[in-house]
C-alpha cells in the first residue's frame, strides 16, 4: 500500500511521498533543474531504462512537476520543463543534498556544492526559521491542526502533543 494511505496526518508527507518519493522521481526532478529538458538527456545523463523514465515522466506531468511541450510547433518530440510547482522543490533538493553531504560524504567530500551565481559562494545551509528570521530546532517547533485535519489527524495531533507535554 502506499504511504499516503498510512500518513494519520492527513498525507501531508505520504502524498508528496507517492508523487515524488521514488528515486527517479527526485533524479529526473534534478536534472530538470540543471537544465536537462528532452527524454534522450534524462535517460543519457541518468542511465535510467526508457520505459521506466516515461512512466516517471507522465507521473510528474499528470502531478504538474512538470511540463511536457512540443520542441517547437507541430513537432513530434517534446521536451519537459518544470512548473512552478516544480522549481518549489528546490529547497527540498538542496535539503536532501545538504544532508547527504553531511551525514554520507562528509566534510570536504562534497560532490555537488551549490553557488550562488551572482557572488560565487556557497549557498547557506537550509534551515527552519521562525516567523521572527530565528533558526529553531526540533524541540522548538509544535504541530497543530490545521484548517483541512481530518478527525483522525487532529486526533492524532493531540495524541503527538500529550507525548511532548509528558516529556518536558
């Protein structure tokens, strides 16, 4: 069964898990950034087999990661750009790539380095910030329902919430 099906929480994580969750997914979605737009690049530079890049290809199309347009007018071959709901995703990249640097490469053993293009620096390591700019780790952060919880997430909310509670 999918994740989004067990996600108690409404499948925030779950659904975005069975939209982009697959690893090809995410190496398709990535390459997209580097600039990576027509079939023949995405399973050239990922040596991914054809019909499992076209299935990945549709998913992220039919989801609006991505879109599919014709090379130019009338023709028959496409290329893929992502939407705005794609290039969203970018945080998310560099999180997971700042974690793998982190935790698998470690110092000094960084494969992929993101610059800024204006100055030629690293960009900043990805954080959670409060509402007020301030970095908060995991113990400073608490869930809430929000406005579209189903009964079984609230429920499962306040059950998350008395745990916390418990052990302060």
């Amino acid at each position: 069964m999918k994740p989004e099906k067990y996600d108690p929480l409404n499948r925030s994580i779950g659904h975005v898990l069975d939209i982009i969750g697959e690893g090809w997914s995410i190496l398709i979605i990535r390459e997209a950034y580097f600039g990576t737009r027509r079939f023949e690049e995405f399973q050239r530079q990922l040596g991914i087999a054809r019909n499992i890049l076209t299935a990945r290809l549709k998913k992220l199309c039919q989801n609006e990661i991505l879109d599919r347009l014709p090379i130019k007018q009338g023709a028959k071959r496409h290329e893929y750009i992502l939407t705005t709901k794609g290039k969203d995703l970018m945080p998310l990249l560099i999180a997971l790539t700042q974690w793998g640097d982190q935790w698998i490469f470690g110092e000094n053993a960084e494969p992929v380095i993101f610059m800024d293009r204006e100055d030629h620096q690293p960009i900043a390591k990805i954080n959670v910030y409060s509402a007020k700019g301030i970095p908060l780790r995991p113990r400073d952060i608490v869930v809430v329902a929000g406005p579209g919880a189903s009964v079984e997430a609230k429920k499962r909310i306040d059950e998350l919430n008395r745990m916390i509670e418990s052990n302060d």
